[in-house]
C-alpha cells in the first residue's frame, strides 16, 4: 500500500486499538501523515487514559511515519473540535477521515438504562456527526475535496441484548450517506465499511470472530484515497478476505385496492404481501458459526 495515500493528512479516531489502530497504522505505511485520536476509554466508555494515542503515535514514528496523538471526546463538540483543529494546526490540511470510535454497554433490553442508551449513542453515532460536519466543513473551505468513512457494523438488525450499538450503527450508515450528498458539492465523499472482526468491543460481547482488524485497513486506505474518487455514498461489508456491497433498503412486495383497506382486509393481503419479504436478501449477514456467543474462542494466529 506504499504511496497510496502520500501527502495525505488523515484523522482517524478512535485510532489506539482495534480497527481503529490497524487503520491509522495502514494509513501512515502508505504516505499519510496521522492524526491518531482516541479518548483511551474502556470499552464501556469509562477510564479515559491518554497514553493510548501516545503508543500508536510511538508506532509510526518507530516505522518513519509522521504522527501526532490527541486524547479527545468525539462525543463533545469541543472534542471533535479539538481534533480537527490538531490537523489544521499541525498540517493545515484535511483529506480524509476514519470515525472508528466506539463503546459498547450490552444489557437485555428491560434492564437497558437511559445512561447505557445515551452514552453508546452519543459515542458512535453523535461522534460521527460531530466529526463529519467539523471535517467537512473543513474541506469546503479548503476547496480540496475529501473522503469520509464512517465505521458499521456487519450486524445491523434487532438484537434484544445489544439495542443501543446496533441502533447507532444503523443510523450511521443513514447518516453518511446524508453526508454523501451534502458533500458532493465540495468534492467530498462519504462511505461505510461494516467491518467483522476480533477486536475488544467484540470480545465483550462474547462474539469470538476469527478475522483480526488489520483485515478492514486496506479498505479504509483504498476509500481515503484517490483511487475511490468515484465512490460515494455506499456501504461495504469487509469480513476477512471478503468484501461485499450492500443494496438500497426498498420495497420488496406490494398490494393495493381501489378502496381504503380494513384490517380484515390486511390480514387476508399479508401473505401475498410477505412473500417478497421472505425472498428479499437480507444487509445484515448471519452471524458465521465462529461468531456466535458461546462459540469456543478462536485463534487469530
């Protein structure tokens, strides 16, 4: 990947661990200079520590890289701020974005807290907001372009245990593909890469998987750079070495009437109504055997 990105100045938060880490390190062997930002939470949002930017920062340095570390909230508005500012001060330039930062509080769904919905929600998806507008305002007014990419997740449909981050997750594609169209104005693109893999907010979820992190960073790097300038507003799945694209949420069966339906009515329709339900691919793949909790933990070797 050498080169891809040279001269490139690219945020990526939540950079101290996980596919966050493997993204900025990827980034910065391939020409980048980094902004490694990451709160050092634990993975329920808790203990902030700000060695935890430092080390990845000691790591591109280590292999010739150029770095800066920054240990900010991207769920405040002066913590996106600060981040953002860090790469104007240190560089003067935006190109590109990686949103990896993310907590996770699972609980069943009646002993959810408001505190539990709220924080998971504000890390993830108000910590997108917050990180693609100061970015693209940004680059609307460098005149430069850009690339975002927000991060999902391979698992996006209903799960009693895990409502707030699969809620979040969902609406992070909605809103990157929001973003999509507000930035095609000024040259910026926005995509999603739902990632499958072992990292610690999986592990806490006592989801084993056998793909490690550093599987998702050539797509992070392929989007950030100009290879993808066509690409925009699209959300890909990476799980090991396979990548997929994802298809529109659409219609996928009909009935009508010339007559206001009675409920009488929709009952007897809702078979003919469902079967394109039933035949239409579902986003959101089934969980690999590997993954499923209560899985024997799996070797990343």
């Amino acid at each position: 990947m050498a080169g891809e990105l040279f001269d490139k100045n690219i945020i990526v938060t939540g950079a101290g661990r996980g596919i966050g880490r493997a993204i900025a390190l990827a980034c910065a062997t391939a020409g980048a200079r980094v902004v490694v930002a990451d709160f050092g939470v634990a993975f329920d949002g808790s203990a902030p520590d700000p060695s935890i930017a430092v080390g990845v920062v000691d790591e591109i340095a280590a292999q010739g890289g150029e770095a800066i570390g920054l240990s900010a909230n991207v769920a405040s508005k002066a913590g996106a701020a600060a981040i953002v500012g860090a790469c104007q001060s240190a560089w003067g330039r935006i190109d590109g974005l990686a949103c990896c930062a993310g907590i996770v509080r699972h609980r069943p769904f009646l002993e959810l807290t408001e505190a539990d919905f709220d924080a998971v929600i504000a890390v993830h998806l108000k910590g997108h907001f917050l990180m693609y507008h100061g970015v693209l305002s940004a680059m609307a007014a460098q005149g430069t372009g850009g690339s975002l990419i927000g991060i999902g997740s391979g698992y996006v449909l209903g799960d009693p245990a895990r409502a707030p981050y699969r809620t979040a997750k969902a609406g992070i594609i909605a809103l990157t593909q929001s973003v999509a169209l507000a930035g095609s104005e000024y040259g910026v693109r926005a995509n999603v890469i739902s990632p499958i893999a072992e990292t610690r907010l999986t592990q806490a979820s006592q989801l084993p998987i056998a793909a490690p992190p550093e599987d998702i960073a050539p797509m992070a790097v392929y989007l950030l750079s100009d290879r993808a300038e066509a690409i925009t507003g699209e959300v890909f799945s990476v799980f090991g070495k396979r990548i997929a694209v994802w298809g529109e949420a659409r219609e996928t069966g009909e009935v009508s009437q010339t007559t206001r339906w009675s409920p009488g009515e929709i009952d007897a329709a809702m078979p003919r109504l469902m079967v394109g339900r039933q035949a239409s691919h579902n986003p959101s793949p089934p969980l690999p055997d590997s993954a499923k909790p209560g899985a024997e933990p799996v070797s990343l070797g």
